[in-house]
C-alpha cells in the first residue's frame, strides 16, 4: 500500500459547506465539522509530512470516516513557477469526503505520512499539490475552496481563495 492511499476518498457527501480560515500560525484550515459539535471517540489524525518541507493534517472521525478538519499547518519551500490548470471537467456535486479507512487498523491515534508537497502562491490565496497525483475530479465547495481527487479517488490537490499572511510564505 502507499501512502497515498491513506488519502483515498471512499464516498462523496452533499451537506455543509466547510469554512475556510487562516491565521498567524496556521496558513490554511478547512473545517466542515466545529470540534464542539462533534459527538464521539477522539478523532483520528492523518499527518503529511513533505519530502521537501510542509505539513498537512487531516483530522477523521474514527467511526465514519468523515473528514472533519484540513489544515495546511506549513508550507515549506513554495514553488517558484505557476500550477499546471485543473483539468476542464464538471465540477461535481458533494463536498463532504468520507475518507477509505480500510488501511486502518483501529487502534491508531495518528498516522504519519510522507509524500512530496507543492504549495504554490496564488494572487487570490494558496494552492498545494500533492506530487505525483493529478486532480481528475474537481469537488467545488462554496466559492472559496476546491479539492481536487486523483484517478483513484486520493486527494491530489486543494486551492483556497482568501488573504493568508504574508509570514506564511517567507
């Protein structure tokens, strides 16, 4: 199994619209559930660590596998040239991910990962790509956020549209 594969989505929900924030510490956090409504056993924590710098964190609810929480919580080196466009395809409906937890055993708290991250400036906010992973979905979800998912069905990519501090990308 790859690493890869612990980013795999197994269903696509329609429902709430995550909200997508930045502050002085954390460059990027998409969360679709508020961590005082949620119900239940702690959340499952997948760690992405870049090859070349960077931190994802994707917190899961250990019962359904629903994504609760997306944080970019570093950037590492951002890359100097402009992101290849998404493909032109038909944004598709749904933006709550149930993430495949078959790869789990269980008992874990938290998973660490290490792939090859490529965040990249945009003039509206901040994109990252995960290397090697072409977005072949695009799940559009409100105007501010859009995820991308690879040919077999692992998140690729995420771009954001907001204003993140300008000490993130130094």
């Amino acid at each position: 199994m790859t690493d890869q594969a612990l980013l795999r989505v197994a269903e696509l929900t329609t429902g709430r619209t995550p909200t997508v924030e930045t502050d002085p510490y954390i460059p990027l956090k998409i969360r679709w559930v508020a961590p005082a409504l949620r119900q239940g056993p702690p959340p499952m924590y997948v760690r992405v660590s870049g090859l070349a710098g960077g931190e994802l964190e994707l917190r899961i609810d250990r019962l359904s596998g629903e994504l609760l929480v997306l944080a970019v919580l570093s950037l590492g080196a951002i890359v100097p040239e402009s992101p290849s466009p998404y493909p032109t395809v038909t944004p598709e409906p749904g933006c709550g991910l149930v993430m495949d937890t078959a790869p789990w055993d269980g008992n874990e708290k938290v998973i660490d990962v290490e792939l090859l991250l490529r965040p990249y400036r945009l003039p509206d906010g901040l994109r990252v790509d995960i290397a090697g992973a072409e977005p072949r979905r695009l799940l559009e979800c409100g105007p501010r956020l859009t995820l991308g998912i690879d040919v077999d069905g692992a998140l690729a990519s995420l771009s954001a549209t907001l204003d993140i501090e300008e000490s993130h990308f130094r």
